[in-house]
C-alpha cells in the first residue's frame, strides 16, 4: 500500500511540474529530493528484511 502511494504521489509530482513549467532549478530540487527519500526507503526496506 505504502508504494502504492510512493508511486501516485510521484506521478502527480511529475504532471504537476511539467504541467505549470516551474523553474528549471525547482524541478531539479524536487527530483533530487524524491530520488533520495526513494533510496533512503529502499536502504531502510533491505536492512530491515536483512535483520529478519
């Protein structure tokens, strides 16, 4: 459920900065910043399953 969401939410992330043309430099931000909560949740993901 939880990357249901994950997916969702970058998707509409995505339509919305390419829908009103934010700056070039905001949408690097913002996608830098996805990309890193992604792989903080995959690190997270693969500890915790690792340690089971």
């Amino acid at each position: 459920m939880t990357r249901l969401l994950a997916i969702a939410f970058l998707v509409v992330l995505a339509f919305m900065l390419f829908r009103y043309r934010t700056n070039e430099k905001v949408q690097k931000v913002v996608i830098v910043t996805a990309l890193s909560a992604f792989a903080i949740y995959v690190t997270t993901l693969v500890i915790s399953e690792l340690i089971r």
